[in-house]
C-alpha cells in the first residue's frame, strides 16, 4: 500500500493542531539568545519567544536543524509505516535547512532503501504551511511521491505571501532584507508591505499608518479573488488579527488558516507583523 508522508519544517508557523489533522512532521529550527539555545516548538512557544524578546537588546539567531535531526524525523515516520517522504522546505534562499533535509535523505536512502524527496517551497511561514497541507490532502488520496514532488513545486511557483511589517529593526538587524533594502532609508515611522519572491524578501510597497499598510494586504488578496486557494493569515502575536482575518471573509469562501509567526520568521518579521498566503490557482 503506497503511503506517502509529509514533512516540513517549523519555519511553516502552522498550528500544531492543523498539522497534526494532516499528519504533517514538523521539524523544529533553533533559536539563539546568547548563550542560550532552544529548540523552536519543542522548547519556546510564539508566546515565550516574544516574552523574552521583550527582555533582550540584541536579536536571536536562528539555526538550521542539522541533518541528524531530519534523519529522525523520516526514521519515525518510516517505522509507522511510511512507503515514502516529501519534505516541503524553508527557501534555501534563507536558509540551509534544506540542504540539512537533503543529506539526510541520502542518508536514509542508503541505508533503508526508501525514496525521500526535497522540494524548495522558494517562500516562507505559513506560504511552506500551505503547500504542506495540500500535498498532505493529495497523500491521504493516495498519491505517490512522484504525483506528490510534481505538485509541490507546481504549488511553490504559485505561492503569494505579502505582509505588513510594524517595525524595520528585526529586519535590518537579521540581513535578511534582500532586495527590501531600500526600505531602510525611510522613517521608521513607514508601515512596510513585504512580499517574497523568488525565495527573497522583496519590497512591496509602504504606507504611512497600520490600517493603511493592512487595507494594502487585503487590496492584494482582492487582485486574486476568485483564484485563490488555501488562504491563510500569519501574525506575529497582534491583538488586531480578528479584525483582519474579517476583512478577508468576504473575498475568499473556505476556511482560513490562521497561524502564529514563530520564532524562525518573527526574528526577522518583528513583532506586530501580519500577512497572508495562498496560491493563486
């Protein structure tokens, strides 16, 4: 019986009880403070990484998971009864958790003989989520892992994250910025909108108050109204979420999914950010 599971890594910001419904593996990043080191999801919830972000002056740093750690993961996943494994990643644009992904699943190649395949989701938080949760449904039909890896980068050419940014510091601070880089000259005053591109964080426009920078997300959820699929929203502990997630209700009819930014964003993101993702269909 073919039976294909899926793995991502924390960097998806999908609620743990979305990607437990799916059967998705998530294997969790690291984040520095100092000295310290925690194991995102597993040892800093959103709430406590924001918690101690309040407390400290510098910025965490995020680190990849080593490959030992993916091996694992598809080890568990092998000895429940998996047939085979895709592994939907962070952009390796940011990040070498995917080339982490990539030596463990020679790894277990060799030595367990079963196919696990790497797909560059090329976007990030919960743009990674939702392409997991749409290989985990296609999974659950039945698909095999070539159907699977063919889907996922189909999905990964389609995603749209953009996002509003309430403060440039993170940004700045993690290099991350990529082609954004022009924003560091305005005001700090400057609401950012931020979308990824081709795996990078890309400027996409700015306004000058919150609920302006918002209503410019939603204006570009409205350009793809009627082809979007899997809608979600991603927020960076923001008391104003319901309010927005409200404001998307009358431009797309099924269920959004709506995530915490985690520490892996967040670092870079700040506090206060809000976004969407989906695919354009």
């Amino acid at each position: 019986m073919n039976r294909v599971r899926i793995v991502t890594d924390s960097s998806c910001d999908l609620p743990v009880e979305v990607a437990d419904a799916y059967g998705i593996e998530v294997v969790p990043l690291s984040i520095r403070f100092g000295d310290t080191e925690l194991v995102d999801r597993d040892e800093l919830t959103p709430a406590e990484f924001w918690v101690r972000c309040a407390d400290t002056t510098t910025l965490p740093e995020t680190a990849a998971p080593s490959p030992g750690r993916f091996e694992t993961a598809y080890g568990r996943l092998l000895d429940g009864g998996a047939t085979g494994i895709l592994v939907v990643s962070l952009s390796s644009e940011l990040s070498a958790t995917m080339q982490s992904a990539i030596v463990a699943a020679r790894q277990v190649a060799d030595e367990r003989g079963v196919d696990v395949r790497v797909v560059d989701s090329r976007t990030v938080s919960l743009g990674v989520g939702t392409i997991a949760i749409a290989c985990a449904r296609a999974a659950a039909d039945g698909a095999d892992l070539d159907t699977l890896e063919s889907l996922a980068t189909h999905l990964a050419s389609r995603t749209r994250v953009v996002g509003a940014l309430d403060t440039l510091e993170n940004l700045k601070k993690g290099g991350r910025i990529g082609n954004a880089r022009a924003l560091l000259g305005t005001a700090l005053s400057i609401k950012p909108i931020i979308e990824v591109r081709d795996g990078r964080v890309e400027q996409a426009g700015k306004q000058r108050t919150r609920s302006k920078a918002l209503a410019l997300v939603v204006e570009r959820v409205r350009e793809d109204a009627g082809r979007i699929s899997d809608l979600a929203v991603l927020h960076a502990d923001c008391s104003d979420v319901d309010q927005f997630v409200d404001s998307l209700r009358p431009l797309y009819g099924g269920e959004i999914v709506v995530g915490e930014i985690g520490p892996v964003i967040g670092t870079h993101a700040g506090r206060g950010t809000i976004g969407v993702a989906y695919q354009r269909t």
